[in-house]
C-alpha cells in the first residue's frame, strides 16, 4: 500500500492546540484511526500506482477483527464481574457454618475433637498423632486404610495413657503410607466462618483463629 505523506497525516490529527490534538487522539479508536487514514490515504494517492484493492481489503478484515477482540474483551470482563459478585453471594451463606481447610490445629471440646486430611491417592496405612501445646505427642491414631479425596476424623480426648484430655487446642501430624512408601497429606484444620468480605478473586471467609481463607481453600463444609 502507497505510504500516505507526512503532511497528510500531520493535518489529519493536528489542529494546531497541543490540548484539542491530545483529546482527539483519545476519542478515536483504532478503527476509527484506521478509517480516517485510509480515505486520506485514498485522497493522496498516486493516480499512476493506485491502492491495490486486495492489500485494502485485508487490512480492513485485519481491523474489524481487532475490534470485535476489543468489544468481545469487554464482555468477558463484565461477565467476569458478575460471577464474582455471584459466588461472593453464595459464600455467605457459609457463615456459621464449619469448615475445613488447610491447617494442623485440632480443637478438643466436650470429649470431641475434628480434623481432616486430605490424601491424592488411597494408603493401606494412615496414623494421626496428636500434640499438646508443647509438643508431646498425647494420641496416636491408627485410622488403617484411607481412600484419596478428603476425609475427617474424631478425637474423643482419651491419651495413649488412658487419661482425658483437658478440653483446648492442639496441634497434629499425619503419616501415611501405601506398599510402605511415605505418601505426603494435606492436614485441614476445622473452623467455623464469621464472615466473608469481597475479593478480586471471589470471597475471602474469616475462619476466626485459623485466619482468612479463599473459596479455593474451604476443602469440606459442616
């Protein structure tokens, strides 16, 4: 395609305010840029070595499907935005609710205390040791062969001694083992959710002592 003259190009955008020339040049959008430019194109062109019809049409198809990527953008944002609003709705109908998600604290209240694990494939042997505030470890469990996915477990607070445990928090660590191989475990604490305020990415839950947490990160609702 003929290259359009500098003065032409120059007189299409310029009106000679530095402030009225910016403004304009905002206001247009590539298409429309490319338009304006074409017809100046077309009425500076050389009458012995015109536009070549086939050079034209292709940087018009070019354009349009820049500007249907534009506009498409836009939708997909809007429609973006929307289902972020939708799910930071649907989450707050987990508030009061338990939940449980990546964590080693285990909660021991009224001879009862809930955790979980989460295994990514199934193991012949799982053992859940459970540590008093200072590190002891206070209770073994031997919960056998688990199957991959996510899965809880109880504490009813008696001690590899055969005492009760006093009612507080503890911490725990999970072995687990498939054909005597160590297979590694996500521990998931259990929580209840006090509130849930909006995020970029959705939702963000309180989950009181555990912390803040995403909507990715709740592995099992109570």
């Amino acid at each position: 395609m003929t290259t359009i003259q500098d003065s032409s190009v120059t007189s299409l955008f310029s009106s000679g305010n530095p402030a009225a020339d910016a403004a304009k040049k905002v206001a247009l959008d590539p298409q429309d840029r490319f338009l304006k430019l074409l017809v100046t194109q077309m009425q500076n062109q050389d009458p012995l070595n015109p536009l070549d019809n086939a050079e034209v049409t292709s940087q018009m198809a070019q354009i349009s499907t820049v500007s249907g990527i534009e506009k498409l953008n836009d939708t997909l944002k809007l429609l973006l935005s929307g289902y972020e609003g939708t799910r930071s709705l649907e989450a707050s109908s987990m508030i009061g609710r338990g939940v449980l998600i990546p964590g080693t604290s285990i909660m021991l209240e009224n001879n009862a205390a809930v955790a979980g694990i989460e295994l990514p494939q199934s193991v012949d042997k799982l053992v859940v040791s459970i540590k008093d505030s200072t590190g002891v470890t206070v209770k073994n469990l031997d919960l056998g062969p688990r199957a991959e996915g996510v899965s809880s477990f109880v504490w009813d607070g008696v001690t590899d001694s055969g005492a009760t445990a006093a009612n507080g928090n503890y911490s725990f660590s999970v072995s687990a083992k498939q054909g005597g191989n160590d297979i590694p475990v996500t521990t998931l604490a259990l929580g209840t959710v006090n509130s849930v305020s909006p995020d970029k990415k959705g939702a963000i839950l309180d989950v009181g002592d555990l912390g803040f947490v995403g909507l990715s990160g709740i592995k099992q609702i109570f």
